[in-house]
C-alpha cells in the first residue's frame, strides 16, 4: 500500500507545475496554520492539519492529480501504526525527517540493496550546505552504506507544494560536499515559502559505483 501511494505521489507531483493553475473566481481561502504548529511532537499531521489539506483538496478548481497527491501524500505521512519522524535535537537546526526509508536494490557495490533517508530544513539555516536562507528549505538525502557521490547528479528532485500559498516547484539534489569519503549524500534549497510544504523526493543517485534508483518518499514540513 505505500508504495502505491508513492507512485501515486510521484504521478501527481510530475504534473503539478503544468496543473495547478487556481481560478481567481473559484479560489476558496486558503488554510490559515500560521497560529499553531501543523505538526504534532512526532512529525506527523495533527488532526487540524489533516483537515485542511483535505478541504484544500476538496476544493471544486483543485486539478484531480493535485488532489490525489495532496490526498495520497497525507495518508503517506499520516500513517496508521503510530510512526513519525524523530523528535528534533535540542541544538542544532530544526529537521523534519521523510516517514518513511526508500530502497534501492544492487546499489552497494552492484549487489546489495541501499536504504535511503532524507531530511527538510526550513531557513535560516546554515547547515546542511548549501543552507537556506528564511522562506527557503533544504533538503538532504543520504544512500546508506553507498560509495561517495559522484560529482556530477541530474537524477534525483524534490518535488514540493505549499499548501498555503500554492506555490509549487521541483528541486534538483546535487554533490555540495556533504560526506566527502561516502556514504552518497545529495542536498538542494527550494524557495519554498513559509507555511506547510507537502514534499516528495524520488529519483537516481550517481555513487562512485554506478547509479542507484530510489522509490519515492514523502513528508509534510512546518516551514513557517
């Protein structure tokens, strides 16, 4: 089941850009999160947050593949057996990590199988490289047990929608020398806004030994 609500969260994301044009006359108001956090102490939607994007969703000018991905997103990172993201360190830059592990078979060394892991920082954050300034977020994704990355990337993309405001984007990951010596680890900064970003990252990650392919993951981000 949640490898098809990510091909249903890839599907839809790819087509976001192209879809998600919002008729002035039909335009309901948006979901006002700014008064309280749209993420309960685990990462995962609250109840209200879940409602919201439901009546986002709902909504009679919202495109059916933005529907489905916003719907299929928060299912995603909803869950039904009580997980979520880690609680956040107390030093350091707020994170929210992706729900759920992707894989990558015969990625380490052409035989074994990677599991890969990704995290969002919402600005002002210096670290991860290359930061984010405020109204921006970055992303990191990390192959496990892989070889370095190579230098040259193209293969893997957040793809993001705030629900707030609707601004929507992909964003390419590339080598910024996080993990030098491996394992394979991607990053980028998306101007993504303040307000609750709906994230998925999917694609091919180059590592010193070859090209692993990644299923996708998704996450929901307070990025106020």
């Amino acid at each position: 089941m949640r490898k098809a609500s990510a091909t249903l969260i890839a599907v839809a994301l790819s087509t976001v850009g192209t879809l998600l044009t919002v008729p002035t006359a039909q335009a309901a108001p948006l979901p006002d999160l700014s008064s309280h956090n749209p993420l309960d102490e685990l990462g995962r939607p609250t109840a209200r947050t879940q409602a919201e994007i439901r009546n986002l969703a709902a909504q009679p000018w919202m495109p059916a593949d933005v529907r489905n991905m916003l719907l299929s997103a928060l299912a995603f990172t909803a869950g039904e057996n009580g997980e979520g993201g880690p609680q956040l360190p107390e030093n350091g830059p707020a994170f929210t990590q992706f729900y759920w592990p992707t894989v990558s078979g015969s990625c380490i060394g052409g035989n074994l199988d990677a599991v890969g892991t990704a995290i969002a920082v919402p600005g002002p954050a210096e670290i991860p490289a290359p930061g984010a300034a405020a109204g921006q977020t970055a992303f990191v994704f990390t192959a496990l047990g892989t070889a370095p990355a190579a230098a040259t990337q193209g293969g893997m993309h957040v793809n993001w929608v705030n629900i707030n405001t609707l601004q929507h984007g992909a964003v390419p990951l590339g080598n910024h020398g996080i993990n030098p010596e491996g394992p394979a680890t991607l990053s980028g900064t998306a101007d993504t806004g303040h307000g609750t970003v709906v994230a998925m990252v999917s694609g091919r990650v180059h590592t010193a030994d070859g090209p692993c392919d990644f299923i996708p993951t998704a996450a929901i981000i307070d990025a106020r």
